[in-house]
C-alpha cells in the first residue's frame, strides 16, 4: 500500500546538568533532564507560527506522521499535518513527552546518573507545572519567544492552561480540550484505584521491577479501569452492546462478553508500551493540578492570550461542566475566550475522534490569532 | 469609520445605529454572528456573544468572534458587574426560562440593555385570536402553537409595564413595521419593538 504519510524522527534535548537542576514545586531538584520531542512543519523567520501541542497521560511526543517501519501514524495525526486543523504547511507544531513519562523523556525508568540504576521510587513527585517549566526549556532551546499556540486535550489540556500560569507573556493563545481548572474528586478516586491496582501487583516490588519486569497484571487493570472512564455509556452501547465472543455463554470465569475481550486486549497492548511506575506517577502530577481562584490568572490581573476551550457532551470524566469554568474564570477576568460543547456519544475519547467539529472550530480560531 | 449594514433585517440596523462606536457589547442568542461582526470591524466594538446552538457557534468561531456556547438563562453567571455598555437581547428574551432573572442580569452586567421582542398584541395577532378563535401567526410571530420556541407572549404594553414595576428607565424605543418603523399605536400595529432600558438610581 501506498502511504504519503511523512516519516518522522524522535528528537532529543538535555539540560538541567548539575548544578543547575530543575527545581520542582516538591522543593526537590531534577537533573539532567532529557526531553523527546518531535517537530512539524518549518519555523518562519520571526518565530511566529510556533505550536506547541501537550499529550494526555499515555501520549507522548510522537502526535503526527509516520516513524520509519511503523505501521500506525501518531496518535493525533488526524490533527495535525498538511491542510488539518493544525495545518503545518503554515505551522510549526511542537510536541514533546512530559517528565515523569516513559517514552524517551526523563522518568522513572530513566537510568540515574547518580546510581547507574533506574531512578524507581526514588524520581522525585512531579507536577504538570514541573512538566510545563520543563517544556520551556525546549522552547527556549528552539528559539521561540512567544508561542502562537499551547493545545492539548485532557492532561494535555492542563499544561496548556498551565503554560498560561506559568508564562503569560509567552504564549498568544491557548486551546485546552476535554479538561478543568482542577482535579475533582472523581478524577483524583479513578486515579487512586489505577494506581493501588498497580502496588498491589506482587510484581511491582516498591518501584524495583525493572530487572524482574513490570507489573503487568496490576498496570493493565489501571488501564482497562481508564478505558472504562474513557468512553461513555451510549458509546459502550454502540460499540459493544451485550454481544459475545463465543455464541454461548461459557459459564465460566471466562471472557464472555466482547466489552471484556476489548478492555483486556487494551490492557495487554499498553503494558508492552507504558511504564508502570509512570503510570503512578503522572496520575499523581494530575490529581494535584489544581489553578481554580487566583492560580490561573493573578487577583486583579488579566490575560492577553485568547482561549478556546473546547468539552465534549458525553464527557462524564472531565465534564462540560468543569470546562465552562473554565470559560466563567477568564470572563470574570476579561480575557477573550471562546467555548464550544460538542455534541458526541464518545464521552472522553471525543477529543481523539471528533475531528470534524474540532477542525473547523481550531482551524479558523488559529487563523484569526495568526492574522491578528 | 461607521459604515452602512447592509442587511435585510430591520432590528439588526437599529440596534446597529442605536450602539456608539468603541462600545463593549454583549449579544445574548447573538446566532451566527453577523451583527456582532458587522459592529466589529465597523464601529470597533468590542462584541462578545453567547449562543445556544452548536452550528451557529461554529460561524461566530469562524468569523474570529468570542462565543460562549450555553443557554442564556445561565450565560451570564460569572461576568463582573457593568462589564459591558450594552446586552443585547433581541428576539431571545421571550425564549428564555426566566425571562425576569435574564433581564435584570443583563441589566447588573450592561450599563444598558437593548431588548427586542415580537410584540403579541399586534392587529393580526388580535384578529386570529378574536375573529378566527386561534393562536396567533404573524410574521414575527411565525411559530405555531407546538413548535413555537417562544415561552412568554408580551406586548409592548406589558413590557413598558414590567419597566415601571420593576424601575428600569426606558431610554429609547422602536417600533417595527414590515418593512420600516412606524410611530402611531405601536401596540396595535408595531410587529415588533427595540427597547433601550437602564435601571433607574
């Protein structure tokens, strides 16, 4: 087959050599670090096209294009690339794997100076405002002073609010998807389970599981329980109804119904992918986001940046709810913002699918930022 | 800098004249936008807009206009008092729920409110319901009775009397013909009206 797809590399960033490590909100210091990141389209000659698009808990910096030998495209390639909504025939799109994660960027699993050893346990906590001060590294490296853009739908969208935080002057507009000012307590208990999911895995061993290999079994019930978070009752309806694997029911303690077979096939794939401490910690770093009051923008100040804030109807775990105050924040501060609900049955994964709406909405909203 | 609207809608260029330029606005049930950017780009009014309905938002985006998509009875939550010099809220008032609340939210958030509203006691409206025993359908009222979006029928007569009860000063009114504006028994004839209100000190 045929595929016009363009072939992509990972690149690599590293900075925060001692003694000049990261300071992290904990009060603890982290480096050196590296960051993954891939580039899209070409930087213009005043460095004003600059897009930097944030990943969800399980992304990383691989959002669009092919690598070379690999069979599927980047997990945002419907967005991103010639002619789509983050069009890089006019753009320069960013995207770059958090600290904490397990695709390339210091994490966990990184091999600490100090030790020779994988880090484990012993990775200090991060927080999404550690992730974001880390990114400015990257963009400070890159050459570009003020960001067109910041995008990012669920955790992706919380950095992006929290580049806005953290570097006002810096960013021109910012485009957070499926997210919130904070994490509810809903969020923060779906969390928890994942992650006692993984420590009760004998095979976990506090962190030291990198010689023996990862809790699987533990990681993939946090997976198959963020699946469950993910989709929406109608969409689980669509997809799975009640229909069986087999045409009989086993009755056995078997997979029987074609929603099991699905979450158990989702777990297994991400265990081959995804570091399980990671796991922990940047459902960590989410549950305590938090920039509702005065965190987001300073009492009494206001924003230059321009806002879309995008939620989707069926969204149960980050409800249009959370997203609209997100929208009452910026009003009561006079920023200009605007708010779309979109109407889908995907409950959270919309922001991955609904790429029509999505398109239209983004397109023309970076558009009038560029032009203006 | 003020330019001539070219539109067919003949609430749409009253409420465009009746705004000075540099105004800060507030279009609540602004539709696709098209008033609020012609207000825009021709009297650099800075023009926001909430609007109910999904496709409709997807111009306002389109056309570089700030939009809140929400329903109006709950819209206005959030914004700081006399954020703006004008709401608008032309043809959108009688659909929402509490029509009261909307109003004197639009009131606590605008300096001043502009109200338009199809006006019940129009002629024709008074001939279906008393020679012909129906539901009025006039040209500004053209819904019938089980898919009218319209929750509270009015006259201009109710709403001057509203204005009086609840103190808030009428500024300026107009009255809609079919085709211009007209002055003599505006409850009797006028299809619809454009109210310019501000609350009384």
């Amino acid at each position: 087959m045929v595929t016009d797809k363009s072939i992509v590399q990972t690149k690599y960033f590293t900075f925060s050599q001692p003694p000049n490590e990261l300071p992290l909100e904990s009060g603890l210091k982290l480096g050196p670090i590296t960051l993954a990141f891939e580039t899209y389209g070409e930087l213009n000659a005043n460095k004003s096209n600059a897009i930097l698009i944030l990943h969800a808990l399980s992304g990383d910096a691989h959002v669009a294009g092919m690598h070379q030998g690999d069979e599927k495209p980047g997990w945002w390639d419907s967005m991103v690339g010639p002619g789509k909504a983050f069009d890089t025939n006019k753009y320069f799109v960013i995207c770059s794997n958090v600290i904490g994660g397990c695709r390339g960027s210091t994490g966990p699993s990184s091999i600490n100076p100090k030790t020779n050893k994988p880090y484990a346990l012993s990775f200090p906590m991060i927080t999404i405002s550690d992730m974001v001060n880390a990114q400015r590294f990257l963009i400070d490296h890159l050459g570009i002073d003020k960001l067109l853009c910041v995008a990012g739908g669920s955790m992706g969208g919380m950095q992006a609010l929290q580049w806005v935080a953290n570097f006002p002057q810096r960013v021109r507009s910012c485009i957070p998807i499926s997210t919130g000012l904070k994490h509810s307590p809903q969020q923060i208990a779906f969390d928890e389970v994942g992650r006692q999911a993984i420590m009760a895995d004998p095979d976990w061993k506090e962190g030291n599981y990198y010689e023996t290999g990862q809790p699987e079994k533990g990681l993939s019930v946090a997976r198959m329980l963020g699946h469950i978070t993910y989709m929406s009752d109608q969409s689980m309806e669509d997809k799975f109804s009640r229909k069986l694997k087999d045409k009989n029911y086993s009755f056995k303690f078997e997979t029987d119904f074609e929603v099991e077979g699905y979450l158990i096939y989702r777990g297994d794939i991400f265990v081959k992918r995804f570091d399980a401490n990671s796991y922990l910690y940047i459902t960590k770093a989410m549950d305590y986001f938090d920039l509702s009051a005065d965190k987001l923008i300073p009492e009494n100040k206001t924003l230059d940046s321009r806002f879309l804030v995008i939620a989707f109807k069926s969204d149960w775990l980050y409800p249009p709810y959370q997203s609209q105050e997100i929208v009452r924040l910026l009003k009561s501060r006079h920023v200009h913002s605007s708010y779309c609900e979109i109407n889908s049955t995907y409950g959270h994964d919309a922001f991955l699918l609904e790429i029509k709406e999505e398109t239209r909405l983004i397109n023309h909203f970076l558009s009038n930022i560029f032009k203006g | 800098m003020s330019e001539e609207f070219q539109t067919k809608r003949l609430d749409y260029k009253i409420i465009y004249q009746i705004i000075e330029p540099g105004s800060r606005v507030l279009d609540l049930g602004c539709g696709d936008g098209e008033l609020l950017n012609f207000l825009a780009k021709s009297k650099n009014a800075h023009v926001q807009g909430i609007e109910v309905d999904e496709q409709a938002i997807y111009k306002c985006v389109e056309k570089g206009l700030s939009v809140f998509h929400t329903d109006i009875d709950s819209g206005l939550r959030g914004y700081p008092d006399k954020s703006f010099d004008y709401v608008i809220l032309n043809q959108s008032m009688q659909e929402t729920k509490k029509a009261d609340f909307v109003i004197q939210e639009a009131l606590r958030v605008g300096n001043k409110a502009i109200i338009g509203f199809p006006n019940f006691a129009n002629l024709r409206a008074r001939f279906m319901l008393f020679f012909q025993g129906k539901a009025p359908i006039t040209k500004s009222l053209p819904f019938y009775w089980y898919n009218t979006p319209n929750l509270h029928f009015l006259s201009i007569t109710d709403f001057k009397n509203y204005c009086a009860d609840k103190n808030i000063k009428i500024l300026d009114a107009f009255y809609l013909g079919k085709t211009s504006t007209i002055r003599i028994w505006p409850n009797l004839l006028a299809l619809d009206a454009v109210f310019v209100i501000t609350r009384r000190h």
